[in-house]
C-alpha cells in the first residue's frame, strides 16, 4: 500500500516536472529563434525627439537608407519648426 502510494506520488512528481522543464524549453526556444531572427534580418534606430524622449524604429536592413532619408528628413523639418517658433 505504501510503495503504491510512493509510486503514484513519485509519477505525478515526474510528470509536472517534465512539463515545466518541457514548457521552460519551449519558451526559451522561442527567444532564442526571435532572437537570431532579429539579429540576422532586422536592424533599429533609436531616435532622439527631446530631452528623455526617445522613439525606437525597427527595418529591415535592405531598406535602413529609407530609414535614414526620413530621419534627415525628420531633423530638418524639426529645425524649421524650432526656427519659426524662436528657438535657437
């Protein structure tokens, strides 16, 4: 009666730690694929709008000049801006 006892205790013992240890491989198997996917295909900017605010901008490398164009775009349109407002 106790061995029966220990045996089922002992499964089910088994049984939740394969699937905790099966989900944490699952999950970290997920990033790591995120992860490399990411750091193969994409790439991000990271601009600086004011003091503390910054916004990130996530491309694809083959169109990372586009990217920049808009950031030059960005900068000069900004400096206009600051211009007619009478800020220096």
């Amino acid at each position: 009666m106790v061995l029966d006892m220990l045996g089922g205790t002992l499964g089910q013992l088994t049984g939740m730690l394969t699937v905790v240890l099966g989900t944490g491989l699952g999950f970290l198997t997920v990033y790591l694929t995120i992860q490399l996917y990411h750091r193969f295909n994409k790439c991000g900017l990271m601009w600086w709008i004011r003091e503390g605010i910054s916004v990130y901008v996530f491309t694809n490398r083959s169109k990372m000049s586009r990217a920049n164009n808009l950031y030059r775009m960005l900068c000069q349109v900004r400096d206009e801006r600051l211009k007619n407002v009478g800020h220096s």
